[in-house]
C-alpha cells in the first residue's frame, strides 16, 4: 500500500513537501516494511513521526486516522453512517452517552 500525504505545512518534521509512505507484506517472510520517500524507516520511527506532527492512534488526539476496513463500512452506511462516525470524532457521542 502506498499513500501520498501533503506536508506543504511542514507538520511533520520532514524536509518535504510530499510524504510518500509505503507499507508492504512480504508472505514468504510475514515480515512488514515501511518506506518513507524511498527510504527505509521502522514502524516505530514512521509512528513517532506521525506523532510529533499531532496525529495519532490514540482516540484522544486533535487528529483521527480512520483503521483499515473502516472506509468501506462507513460508505456502505451511507449518511447515518457518516454523521454516527462524525459525532463519535468531535466527542458528542461520549457527550451524549453521558447525558
């Protein structure tokens, strides 16, 4: 899986307006490698990037990356499922589950 993110804002302290970040799965191996621009990275070190710019896995955080697998459950929903998703990001869900 490859993916391009927009670090024109320099929120990750990389020298680089583009992150190219690769994840492959070797089967032979069961081994995974992650690749930053081209370069190998460990997991841990691409994560501590990641969280040095604000984003994070930890529910708490000011950015939310959406797990892999929850895309297509959240389009197949359709709109309540979207607005279900949105609520549970900006904290009214746990706000409503209080009241």
């Amino acid at each position: 899986m490859e993916v391009t993110l927009d670090n024109t804002e320099r929120k990750i302290p990389v020298e680089s307006d583009d992150l190219i970040v690769k994840k492959s799965y070797n089967t032979s191996t069961d081994r995974e490698d992650y690749h930053l621009n081209g370069k190998h990275i460990k997991e841990k070190e691409l994560f501590n990037l990641f969280e040095s710019g604000g984003f994070s896995l930890n529910s708490n955080s000011q950015f939310q990356i959406i797990q892999q697998g929850q895309v297509a459950n959240l389009v197949s929903r359709g709109e309540s499922g979207f607005l279900e998703m949105l609520k549970e990001v900006t904290g009214t869900q746990a706000f409503d589950d209080r009241m």
